[in-house]
C-alpha cells in the first residue's frame, strides 16, 4: 500500500532588514520506502504472472525492479533559491525543452517528454537550472501529467511572484504507446497559465510563439 506523496511547500525566511526573501524548500513528505518487502513483493507478481522467478535469468530481478522503482519515486528535496531582480528585466524568461520522465499512476508505466518553462519576472528571478530542478523534483512519483503541470506551474508562482507564469509538458505515455490502443508516437500537451499569461492574451501568444507550440 502506498500513501500519495504530499507536497510541502516552506517558507524559510531568513532575518533581517530585506523583505522575505523566498527561499522556497520543496521537499514532499512520502513514506519511507521498504526495499525488501518490495523486493519480496515483485517477485510476487512476476509468479502471479507466470514468470518463473526461479530462473538464473531472473534471480535479481525482484531486487532491480523494486530499486528503479524507488528511484522513481523518491523526489529530491532541494532549496529553490531566488534573486533579486535589480535590473528590473521585464520580459519573458523562457526555457524550453527540459527533459523529463514520470511514472503513471494508473499503470506504473513511465510517461516523458519535455517541459516549456517561462515566468514575466516582477522583483524576484531565479538560476535557469533551477527550473529544471523544479520539474525534476515534481516528476518523481506517481503521476498523471495534468497534475504534474499544475504543481510545476504553482510552485514557480510560489517562489516568483511573477507576473505570469506558463508551464506546457509535451510526453509520451507507454501505457498508451505499449499497451491499449498501441498509439506509438502520440503525444500529450498539457498546460498551466498563471497570472498575466493566463489572463492577457498577447503575453500568452508571446509565450507560444517563442515555445514553437500552437495555442
Ligand atoms: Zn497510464
């Protein structure tokens, strides 16, 4: 039995004279994991399945299956740092094409793509990688791809302030593409606009034309 990571959202606001500078620490509460009853459980299933777990081929597979299954779902907590926009640069940050992969919660099957991350920067601006790191740390779990747009899009907000904010998440789903209806290649866009990329319609054309996506 798994419980669904929570995500907690802090505020470590350090003191002194400058008005909170955000520091946002995103780190989820998840259940710690038990390798070895994992273990002991996917080779469970592999017999259920038919599989003969007894094989030289599969010995270690229970173990190797369970350990890529944990990496997969243990986000890394890190410290989402920001700076001060002193150069009062008031035009659209854009990063396109960040690679990345999750896991399916309804078949424990991965889904990747790419991420489009932009913010119009009001006082705060954040290092590029951080963006990445941001996507990284929501793509571990278990997922659905609207649900993951939504967390990246709400916690740059979070940690912005921005004017505007606009996430698009571009992915395959093996569930789709391996299974099923067998729909190789199809990909799904989602997005989350925030602020005046939600609300001013100009400010969103910017945003997806220098993306490349059609609205
Ligand atoms: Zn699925």
């Amino acid at each position: 039995m798994t419980t669904m990571p929570r995500t907690a959202l802090t505020n470590t606001r350090e003191p002194g004279p400058v008005a909170d500078p955000p520091h946002l620490r995103l780190a989820r509460a998840v259940t710690p994991i038990d390798l070895e009853a994992a273990t002991g459980a996917v080779r469970a299933l592999l017999t259920a399945l038919g599989q003969d777990v007894g094989s030289e081929h599969l010995s270690d597979t229970p173990r190797r299956v369970a350990a890529a299954y944990a990496e997969l779902l243990t986000p890394e907590p890190f410290v989402l740092t920001t700076f001060p926009n002193d150069d009062r640069y008031d035009e659209l940050v854009l990063v396109r094409d960040v690679p990345f992969r999750s896991l399916c919660e309804h078949h424990l099957l991965p889904f990747h793509g790419v991420a489009h991350l932009g913010y119009l920067p009001d006082q705060r601006i954040v290092g590029l990688s951080k963006l990445a790191r941001v996507v990284e740390h929501y793509a571990r779990g278990l997922q659905v791809q609207e649900r993951l747009t939504q967390q990246i899009a709400t916690c740059l907000q979070r940690a912005l302030h921005a004017k505007g904010v606009a996430v698009v998440l571009e992915a395959e789903h093996l569930c789709m593409s391996l299974r099923g209806v067998r729909a190789a290649g199809a990909r799904t866009t989602t997005s989350a606009l925030l602020g005046l990329h939600r609300e001013h319609p100009p400010t969103r054309a910017e945003f997806f034309a220098l993306t490349g996506l059609r609205q």
